[in-house]
C-alpha cells in the first residue's frame, strides 16, 4: 500500500512556517504498514489544489490532506475537491448542527462563515472534529481513499488515531513495518558506506540508507512484512549485521545521542563526571545535561572562558598560561587534571581551542583544539584541527563530539 | 518569479525526519522577491525523482533540489537529472581534485565512492561546495533554472548565500527587495500584533508579518520597490514606527539574539559577566559564548549541576541546601552572590530550578525555576512557573531568555 500526503497552505510553501504533519503522518502510516512515497505542499490556490489531489489519487492507494478545512476566503480544499471530482458542494444539516454545538460547549462567538464548514463534496462522507471546529472528509476517489483533515497540528492527530486509521484497518491494510536508526560517529559517511553497501541495493528485503548531520552518521533500516513480528525480525536482523561490521562507530540506537550513549556507559560504571570548558563555553555541559536523568553521572563544569576563571576556578598555574598560552597541550593538560581533583570525579573533560571567527593566528589557526581526559589512570591531550572553513558553531559541536566520543572510547576499553 | 523546491530522501517520505531546508530556502527566495508555489519530497528511487524534476521544471522558473548528492548508492540525485535531462554522467578532473584536496586539508580517509561526488549530467556545471565533501550542479532545464545542492543543512544555506543567491541576481531575479526584522522579547504575540494591526493590513506598500519561536517574537517587513533604495525606505520607514510602538520589547534586529544583544549593552557599559547555572546545565553560558568576541565581556560559569559542586565550585553554605533544598529562593541568592563575588565580575545570573521531566513535585513542580541577578547594587531572585506541559528543552530555553531579559533590562534602567 502506497500512500502520498498533500499539505495545503501559503504559509508552507512560504516557508513562514515548518510543516511538521508530514513527517508525524509519515511515520504513523509506516507503523501500520504503508509506504509514503510523496509529499506535497501547495498554496491555498483553488486549481492547484485540484491538480494535486487528481494526480495523487491516480499514483497511490491512500491520500491524506492537511490543511484548508478552516472558514475563511483563503480555505479551499473543500471547493478544491469538489472540482477535482466534478461536483459541488452540499450542506450537511447534522454537521452543521455538531459544528455549532462546538462553539455553543466552547461559548465560542458563531460566525455565519462558520457555516461553510458544514459544506462537503457532494458523494463523500464527513469526519467528525471532535477537537476543533473544522469537520473532515474522505472519499473514493480514482484508486484511493482520499481523507482530508484539518491542518492543525493536535486536530489532525487526533483525527488520524480515531477515524482515519480504524477505516485503514476495516479496508484490512495488511502488513507492518519496522524501522532500526543505528547513530554512528567516527568515521565519514563514504567510509561507513562501504562497508555496508551490499545492503543498500536495491531488490532487498529491507531498505537501508545513510545520513550524515554535524558529524553524526545515522543508518537507517525500514523493513516491511506481513505481520509485525516479521518486519521486527527482517530489521533486527540487519541492524545486527550493520552493528557487527561497523563496531564500536555505532554508538546508540534510535533517539541516543552521543551525550546520552556516554552518560548510560558512566551510568553502568558508576563514574561521575566533570568538564573544564574553553572553547566550547558550556556547550559540552548542556548537551550532557540536555539528558534527563543526567544528575546521577554529571557533577560539574567549570566554564573558564576567561584566562583568570582558569586560575580561579581550577586554580590553573597562571604561568602555563603565559608561557604557552590559553590554547596549549599544557593548559588543556592542567585543566583536566584539576577539574578532576576539584570535582572528586572519575573522569574530566576539558576543552580549549579557537572557536573563532577571529583570534587565528599563523601558529594557531581557527579550528585549532586540545582536548583533555583525565582519569586516575592519567591524563590524555590530544590536539585536533577542526578546520578554518568551519562556523563557529561547527567547531564549538565538533569540539564536543569529539570530547565525548574520546570519553566514549575510554570507556569501552 | 516562482519556484519549486524539491527534497530528496527516504527518511523524509518516511516521516523518519523533519524536512527544515525546504522552509528555509521558501523564505531566503521570498526575501528575494522569489515566490515558491510548491515543495516535493520524493523517496530515494531515479525514475522517482527524475519525473518530479521534468515536472518542475516546466512548471517554474527556478527549480532547487536538495539532497541525493552523497557518495552512498542511495544517493541518486546527479543520476536521475541526467535521465530526466538525457544525458549521461560526466566526471569533472578540476572537481574531484577539490574534493580531493577538502579531504587531504581535514586529513579525511579518500574512499574510491566519493568520486562519485565529481560526476555530474552532460552539459550542467558544477557548484563548489566549501563546507563539505558533496559539491552541487546547475543546468537551464526547460524554462527553469534547477540548482541541485546537498540536503546537509549547513552546507546547503551556504552554497544558496554563496552560489545560488548571486547567480539569481546575476539573473535579475533577486532585485529590489528590502527585508528587515526586529527581535523582541517580553510579552506575547498576540499583545505585540495589537499594537501594530494596521501595519500588518492587506494593500499597504509593505508586507508586515510576525512569528514566534520559543518566546522570541520576529517582527518581519518586506518592502518591493523598483529600485533597492527605495525598497530600503520603505522598509526602513516601518522599522522605526514598529521600535517606536513596541519600545524595549524590541532588543536587536536581524540576527541579533537575546545574548548577543545584552553582550552588546555589557560592552558598551564596560561591564563583566559572570553565569551560575544548576537546572540551565551550561545552556545559558553556550548562549553567551556563541557570539564572537564575548570573551571581552563574559567571564565564566560555574556549572554547579550537583549539589556537591554548589559548595565545591561556589562556597554556597551546604545547609542552605539542606534546608531549602537546591531549587529555592535561598540558594538561587545565594548562587548568584558567590559568583559575582568569586569571578569578580559587575554582574551574575543564577539559575536554579527543575526542567522535567521527573523531579517534581505538589510543592516544587516541574517548571518551577528561580532567576537570581547580583550586581554592586544587590541581589534580586525572581521565581518563575514556565509550566509542567512544556518539555525539558523548551524549559531549559525559556529560563535562559527570562534570565537574559532580566539582565537586559536592568541594564537598560
């Protein structure tokens, strides 16, 4: 089963606004099993409308349009649809009367525009709104059943979970899907590819595919079956595969970031730990404490932006700072070490570098970093160039995952 | 002038992500007086995307497909255009040596696949791409113009500001078109829309529009005129009447963010900062230090996320913790005062508070948050309910802005 969404708003293809439905959509209709090959955004054009809805219900099996149910000029979907099945519109006594029974529970002010919601295509049948004030439709149409639902984000939701997929399931849309996310980070998208490459051809059981965002490289497996239980195992199966062959660059599933896969490892250790910031200003911190729960395993972090924070709050030696400057193996080295000792903690991060624009130099260029790791074993530096084409915000997140992903390592042994 | 985006990807159909480069590019282009009458999101498949780039571009005058462009084998973006153009792909010896060279400049691993990246349809010319491994390609296509740019974020806003902006002004397409917004901050969207109505009505010589994100609400102005100074006026004209009515709930323009304009009045009053952060995790110290340059002004924060490290890092009297507990009047007073006092600073934020989702209580809710501010002056701690519906980030976020409005206005007198 195929399906294809159309979303319907100026606001959209203006770009004034994310269309966030779609994806949600997406993801519930590949839950139950069908495949969506297509979105489409269109503006609140009466023809443009009509020419997408004629062209998806000749491509797929189910359409699914958000948006342009409301009572205003520029809410069209309900003529749209009229035109795209050659007939006109028709009041509806009893919706009109649910509609109005909204506003009355909701003392909300009845506008005679209010009306046109209670208006349909003649030939298809109303969805009841039991969360706004906007009622939906569906309809036979070419090869699809076509659902029309209000843009809103809540409503449509809403709508989906109690009227358009019980009909998905009377219309017995057999088939399930499963889908695997293995996050992955050490390695270029090109060379993770490779040695997977044999299993994202085409003619498979499973499709699998690769993004790349920040430096984080996400495998993605979508299987599909007759049941359930078959597409979980076609997808497990892979994500074994895809583990075994990609090792320890995988570092979590799903929703894992980098931040959350570290803190789990320092979690089932019982290690605590603390970061001495620079160059990353705190950056390293919130992203550790971006995870709930992270306050069993994140104790601390001194941000010493300034030369004096180091000696103040690390107690930083202030001469390794003038001898070698804030950016050194040295600084990055007695950041560590004392961000440890002050904090009683199993383990210090800490990050000095030039995050720039400015403050390049010949010997130290923008992108330049040391990061340290310091446990009771020792102190690690390490010194990285991130690259002056970078943002500043590139080098600042790529400082990070490289900070936690050395932690990572550490860890794993 | 229209266009047509167009976004290439099985994780996009399958609602696995949330396509934000077709939103951003729909709003750059109307800022250029370019309208985007319709978005396509297709799946990974050639025949797929090769029929949706025909379709577009007989359709609009400027046509950008994003993404498809990585070295995988589920990148088929430079092969479908070639079908859909008939011609085959060519290799380009000037642009795998750039690409070679990005890779050697970052000491990456060179796979044979990314080759691949240097091959583009007969008779299309290459785009440069600085800011990643994946380059992009123009081509006249019947009577558009189709830019093909990687889906990486990043890496396709550069390449839009860098290559195709000038390109379409070259064109004469992105002409005399004035955009300015104003960054405001302190009340809600609703409230500031009233106060400027008529500004936003329909058939005046500019268009008025306002947004809202996470508390920051972005008052936009576009103004078309023949010539670009007149555009400048016009758009100018409605700047100053838009501060005038709105006052000190304006704080910036343009891409000006609460942080970076309270850096701004730190400066100018040559004053120094100083942040101590429990529930805030380092995320109000990221914000500061995002900006270039605040290392003049910003000091450091104490990141005292356990309760252990509210003693260690600050001297905060642990019996005020015993007593109060860490989320309390007390300790937010007394977070803010030991940090003005140890870093020295003119002035230091504290926060304090519990950002979900677990932690709460009948007494002490999630989103219950205290704000403390301690200059020469004194020190105020303001108590804050931004709501337990709201998620960890957003409350993390909405403690960040209220605390930097604080300072902001104390600031401004």
């Amino acid at each position: 089963m195929i399906a294809e969404l159309i979303s319907i708003g100026t606001e959209l293809t203006a770009g004034l606004a994310v269309d966030t439905n779609t994806a949600w959509l997406a993801s519930r209709l590949a839950a139950c099993g069908v495949e969506t090959r297509r979105h489409v955004t269109v503006t609140d054009e009466r023809a443009a409308i009509a020419e997408e809805v004629a062209r998806a219900t000749s491509a797929a099996d189910i359409v699914i349009v958000t948006g342009g149910l409301g009572p205003t000029e520029d809410d069209l979907t309900r003529q749209a649809v009229a035109d795209a099945l050659g007939v006109d519109l028709e009041r509806h006594p009893a919706v009109l009367a649910q509609v109005r029974a909204f506003f009355d529970r909701r003392a909300l002010n009845w506008m005679e525009s209010n009306a046109r919601q209670a208006e349909f295509p003649a030939g298809t049948t109303p969805i009841q709104n039991d969360w706004g004030t906007a009622p939906g439709f569906r309809a036979r149409f070419g090869r699809a059943v076509l659902f029309c639902v209000p843009g809103v984000p809540r409503e449509m939701r809403e709508m989906f979970e109690h009227a358009i997929l019980p009909e998905l399931r009377d219309l017995g849309i057999a088939g399930a899907t499963a889908i695997r996310t293995l996050r992955c980070f050490g390695a270029g998208e090109a060379r993770m590819g490779e040695r997977i490459a044999d299993l994202m051809c085409p003619g498979r059981d499973t499709t699998v595919g690769i993004t790349a965002d920040e430096g984080i490289i996400s495998v993605r497996i979508i299987a599909r079956a007759a049941a359930p239980e078959e597409a979980a195992a076609l997808a497990d199966r892979d994500a074994v595969e895809i583990s075994a062959r990609l090792g320890n660059l995988v570092f979590g599933r799903e929703n894992d970031t980098l931040a959350s896969a570290v803190g789990a490892l320092l979690r089932s250790r019982g290690w605590r730990l603390a970061t001495a910031e620079s160059c990353t200003g705190g950056l390293l911190a919130k992203l550790f404490t971006d995870v709930p729960g992270s306050s069993d395993h994140f104790l601390c972090s001194a941000v010493t932006y300034s030369d004096q924070a180091k000696t103040d709050l690390l107690g930083v030696d202030p001469r390794l700072v003038a001898e070698h400057g804030a950016v050194s193996e040295q600084v990055g080295r007695a950041m560590a070490a004392a961000c440890l000792a002050r904090a009683g903690a199993d383990a210090a991060l800490a990050t000095t570098g030039i995050a720039g624009p400015g403050g390049g130099s010949a010997e130290k260029p923008v992108g330049l970093v040391y990061i340290g790791l310091a446990t009771a074993a020792g102190c690690e530096v390490r010194q990285f160039q991130f690259g002056a084409h970078l943002s500043r915000a590139s080098i600042r997140q790529r400082t990070c995952l490289t900070a936690l992903n050395m932690l990572r390592t550490r860890l794993l042994g």
